[in-house]
DNA sequence: CCTATTTGACCCAC
DNA sequence: GTGGGTCAAATAGG
C-alpha cells in the first residue's frame, strides 16, 4: 500500500527569522484559515501537537504553517502554544473573529485584524473560565471563550511584525471593507 | 457530491 | 534508531 516510496524532500530546519510563536488560550482564529494536516506526540511535551497549514496553500500556494500545541497548565485555563512558520503569501479575505464580531459590530473588524494578539489590551487578564465552553475532542481542548490573552514567547524572532500589515492593505478597495 | 478532517505511514535530520 | 514533520488514503461532515 505504502510501498510506493515517493516522499516529498521535507525541510524541517525553518530559520528562527520565519518561525514564531505565541500563548494563547483561543487558537481558533487568528486572521487566517487552517487546514489541519496531521498530529504528533512530541516527546517530552505532555500534549500532542496539532500540524495546521494556510487552505490556501492549495489555491494561492501560501506556505504558512502553524503548529497548535497544548501547554500545561497550573489547573487555571488551558492554553495553547501556537507556534507560527513562514509567512502568508495570501490575502486575508473575510475573516474575522467571532469574539470581534461580538464585542464590537462592524467598525473594529478593519482594526482589529485578528491575527494580532495585542489587538486590545485587554487589562482583565483571564476570567476564571475553567468552566468555559470547552469542546473535548481528545488531547486538544478548544476554548471557545474569547479570552485574548496573548503574550510573545519568542526571543529573538519577535523583532519584526509576524505580518507586515501593508501586504493586506494595499489593495485599492482595502483588503476588507467595512460597509 | 464535494470538501475538510482523521489517521497511520513515510521521510529526513539528528 | 528515534523524534519530528508531512503526505495521502480513508473517513466524516455539509
């Protein structure tokens, strides 16, 4: 079945300049969509780590990738590490956070952008939502809590922006109109 | 029916 | 050989 042999040559040495990483306790959306390509237990990490990459790596041949990955927790919230490869060479379309598009209507959807974590800083860190909706699936728990509590984990890497706004707002229509 | 996710196997670096 | 990352067939969902 298998014995075809014919594997792709893979690169798993990203330089620290394309690779970074954030915490996060709502990994859902971060501007961009994902399509899930695999799963890995990692060895010394207790949670598996989820393996997510740009849909439109198919279509516009995107290469982002994202790596989504439980963190032990001290028994508060659970968080995620999500750590973030390559940039996108798509468009962000229309998408926008849920949670943006509940606390605020339409005008901070442009602002907002989503895939930035320190969109608002938010003062109120976490809410004790141990009892957040949290869909189980088996290793990953998946907050459904708006709780955008992001901090940088990088070191190095976070010098420059993840993503240079320009290359969404250069469209003459805007890359998302609010209207 | 089409698209997205699941899941085990394959491949490469260490 | 092991661990980490990816592919792709099978499956699930809309």
């Amino acid at each position: 079945m298998y014995g075809n042999g014919k594997r792709k040559s893979l690169k798993t040495s990203w330089s620290k300049q394309e690779t970074w990483s954030i915490a996060t306790t709502s990994p859902y959306d971060d501007g961009h969509q994902w399509r899930k390509y695999g799963h890995k237990t990692i060895k010394n990490a207790k949670y598996p780590k989820n393996y997510y990459r740009c849909v439109f790596r198919d279509k516009q041949g995107c290469l982002a990738k994202k790596t989504v990955q439980r963190v032990d927790t001290f028994g508060d919230s659970p968080r995620f590490s999500v750590e973030y490869r390559a940039t996108h060479t798509c468009k962000t379309i229309d998408v926008v956070l849920p949670s943006v598009m509940e606390s605020a209507p339409k005008e901070a959807s442009v602002h907002a952008s989503g895939f930035r974590c320190t969109l608002e800083p938010q003062e109120n860190h976490l809410s004790p939502l141990a009892h957040a909706a949290i869909e189980a699936q088996d290793e990953g728990l998946w907050i459904s809590d708006q709780a955008q509590d992001c901090e940088l984990l990088g070191s190095d890497m976070m010098a420059t922006e993840p993503w240079d706004l320009d290359m969404f707002l250069e469209d003459d229509d805007g890359w998302y109109n609010v209207q």
